[in-house]
C-alpha cells in the first residue's frame, strides 16, 4: 500500500505528531506538502529545513494537483476548505492514526501504552530503558522525554513505542486513537472518565478499551493495572495473555517495599530493588508497567535498573521551571482530579518542609465543564493553599454546563485551607506576591500555556 504514494500533503501540519510523521516521510524520499491555519517557529522552522512546502490559512487551492495522499489532522473539521475539497474531489485521504500505521508500525513489535493517567511518562521511561538496551526504538510520546530529548523518533526498527491515546481519531473515523496502532504488547495504567467532549460517561470509554484488547494477537501481553477494578472489568473478555502489575496481593508482577523521599522513589520488583528519581506512587507504578514491558521483551533485570536510575522524566511533569528567593515554581500537565491530586502528593514527599501552593487552570474539554465539580476540592488535598484561575474559552460552554471555579474555591475554604479564585494570570501573580515565602512550592497546573505565567511569575517574585 505504501509504495503507491508518491506526495502526501498533510492537512494540520504543525501539531508535534504531525510535523514529525511529515519530516520522517520526507526523510524516505516522499514528496511532501502542508497547510495549517497558522504557521510559526520552531515547527514551521523544522519542517522548512527538511524540505517541506508549507500554506498558510487553509484554502482549497493549496491542495497540490498532484498528491495521491491527504493525511487530514484531529484538528480539522467539516467546513475546513482543504477537507471540503479533499471530499468533493474524492481524493485519497487516511487520518494521523491510519497514516502511522501503513508507514510506520505494521510488521513490527509494537508496545502500545494506554490510560487515563500516565502514559506520557510509562511511554518515555520504556522507550528510554529499551534505548539503554541497545533496541533502538522507534517512538511516539504526547511530551518530551529529558532523556531522549525529543517526542517522536520514527527510526527504521523492529520495536516501536507508543503513546496510545483514546481520544477519536477524526472527524470521519470516532473510534480512540489506539485502535489503529496495531499492538503487541498493551499497557493499562488506569481506567477513569475523561474527555468529556467526546465521551457520555466511563462505560463508553471502557468499550474502547475492550475495542483495543481484542486486537492484542495470542502471542501478545497485556499488562494491567491490578490495583484498578475498571481495568481489570475490561479485560474479562480480553483473548490475549494477561499479567497484572500493581501493589496488591493478587498481582502476579508485585510491587513491594515501596519508599519515598526528597531525591525519588526505591522499590522492589522482580527481585530487584530499582530506584527512580520520581516521586509518589503512581510513578512507581508507572515504572513498574514498563519495567514489567522490557522484561517481555527480555531485557536483562541490571540493564533496567540502570535505565530507571537515569531516567529523568519528561518536561511539564512536575519540571521545575525555575527559582527565585527560595521559591520554586513547577510546572505540571495534571488537569484531571486523578493527576492532580497524584501530583501534589508526589511533590508532598518532595518538598516535606515546604508550604505548596497549587494553581489550576480549568483548560482541558472535561475540567472546563461541570463533571468534576465535586471531585476538585478533593483533589487538592496535599495543597497548602489553592488558587484557580477562569474557565478557559468561557464562551464555548453553555452556562449550565459549566465548572463553576467559584464554588470549588468556597468548598476549598470550608476544609479550612487557604483558596482564591483569581480569573486572569495578572490577578493570580498578584495574589501570590502576597502569599509566598521562602522556602515555597508554586505548582502550575494546566496543560496549555497558561498565558506564560511561569515565567511572569519568576520575574515578578524577583
């Protein structure tokens, strides 16, 4: 099917995951074009050096004459000019997911994880330890592993891991994301409701799990989260071999004398004490879906200590960003009430002697509606104070959908901790400049930009 194409234009180009499967496409010889609705450094930088053509906005004309190939974007939607043309004109067209599969993953061992939680930092750490053993991985990771330096790698390689996501394919094809990368080996972090946009409820989201186990061949793996009563509902019917991995007696990979502190985690698995720079118990467990994931594949036990050991984590995960009069600031990807409330407690076993001040952007499609209205309070628990910002693009849900930031503050309040709903990134700074001292913690949580608060935030601290 591959070889067929000569010039494939992508509409949608500069997301990460596009721009990379473009450049690699480039990279083996194929003509290839984009257009986005605006394009800018450093993508439209990289892209340009490797020799691709890109337009700027969408129009039909940009469509060359001859593509035999249109990769169409998550992002794009009907009424998109390009995609109209793309359907009038009854051209050859795959989505992003379909793309990565015909070119990159089929006839290789793919390891796909999965979850609502965690996969940008299981993904990194197994593809890192699987680098330390000489595998020479292709990868796709949604962030950028500080090992690695880069999200994406489509290297010419029997192994390739990758995130697996649930989000819909496109606006032609609404099955999750994962369903299309063919895998061998399956990890299940965790199992939650999320992405409310474009799920009912959590029974829908688990269909598309089982939807993905029942692709997993015979001599595949499924590792399972075994602390995790949603996961292990999905896999009753799941034909592959399954091995749960957890902390639970009933796991069969176990995790055991699990420590944290300032400097990381140390825990026991297979006999081998590892040791990881991470903190909290999701890391370990995150680390213990991958370690579980290399074993498969046989990598020796002392090869993967060293790689965990070394394994630095992923930029926007608990990164710090900065320090200024013994106040740090972290940024954090953590928007559901799950990586929230995860997350602080993670930093709680870090920073013991400091007072951590968490702010929350509402900005994910579930966190800006009202489904979590209760559950947010709860899950700033490790918090020593909290401020929440507005609700982002406001005007795109109707009212009586809506989080209301003000009513989780005033819940907030009741606990007894100090909260503040703060609407713009101006107040929130200088509501903090009141507040903070040395030696503090402020951790950023939102995954968007946050009208660069991190570092306005530094300079006005200092």
């Amino acid at each position: 099917m591959v070889r067929q194409f000569k010039h494939v234009h992508f509409l949608g180009i500069c997301g990460t995951a596009m721009g990379s499967i473009a450049a690699a496409l480039r990279e083996r010889g194929f003509v290839v074009t984009g257009s986005d609705e605006n394009i800018y450094p450093p993508m439209s930088t990289f892209l340009e050096e490797k020799g691709v053509k890109l337009t700027m906005p969408y129009a039909a004309e940009n469509l060359p004459g001859d593509a035999d190939l249109i990769v169409i974007g998550n992002a794009i939607k009907r009424g998109n000019p390009e995609a109209e043309a793309v359907l009038n004109r009854k051209l050859y067209y795959l989505s992003l997911p379909e793309t990565l599969k015909e070119f990159f993953l089929r006839g290789r061992h793919n390891l796909v994880v999965t979850g609502t939680h965690g996969k940008t930092t299981t993904t990194s750490l197994l593809a890192w330890i699987l680098e330390c053993a000489d595998f020479s991985p292709g990868y796709m990771i949604g962030g950028i592993p500080k090992n690695l330096g880069q999200g994406a790698c489509l290297r010419d390689s029997k192994y390739f891991v990758i995130e697996g996501d649930e989000y819909d394919t496109a606006f032609f094809d609404k099955r999750s994301k994962f369903v299309h990368y063919l895998p061998e080996l399956v990890i299940v972090n965790n199992i939650e409701f999320d992405h409310a946009d474009i799920f009912s409820n959590l029974d829908e989201i688990k269909l598309s799990f089982r939807r993905m186990l029942n692709i997993v061949p015979g001599n595949g793996m499924v590792l399972l989260n075994g602390d995790d009563a949603h996961c292990i509902d999905v896999a009753r019917t799941c034909p592959a071999p399954i091995v749960e991995v957890g902390f639970s007696p009933n796991a069969a990979n176990r995790i055991h004398h699990a420590r944290y502190d300032a400097s990381g985690s140390t825990f026991t698995l297979f006999d081998a004490e590892f040791t990881l720079r991470l903190a909290g118990e999701y890391n370990v467990r995150n680390a213990a879906m991958a370690i579980s994931a290399a074993r498969f594949y046989g990598v020796p036990l002392d090869v993967i200590q060293r790689a965990v050991a070394s394994f630095e984590g992923v930029k926007r995960r608990q990164e710090i960003r900065g320090e200024v009069n013994g106040i740090k600031i972290i940024d954090d990807f953590g928007h559901h009430p799950t990586a929230i409330r995860e997350t602080l407690s993670g930093l709680r076993h870090q920073y013991p002697h400091s007072r951590i001040w968490a702010v929350f952007e509402p900005r994910s499609n579930t966190t800006r509606r009202a489904v979590f209205q209760h559950e947010l309070p709860r899950a700033f628990a490790s918090a020593d104070g909290v401020v929440i910002a507005q609700v982002a693009r406001l005007e795109q849900i109707p009212e009586s959908e809506r989080l209301h930031p003000e009513q989780v503050i005033t819940d907030i309040t009741a606990s007894g901790k100090p909260a503040f709903y703060e609407p713009t990134v101006e107040d929130i700074i200088a509501r903090l400049k009141l507040l903070v001292r040395k030696p503090d913690v402020i951790v950023i949580l939102s995954n968007g930009g946050f009208g660069g608060i991190h570092e306005k935030l530094l300079k006005a601290l200092g």
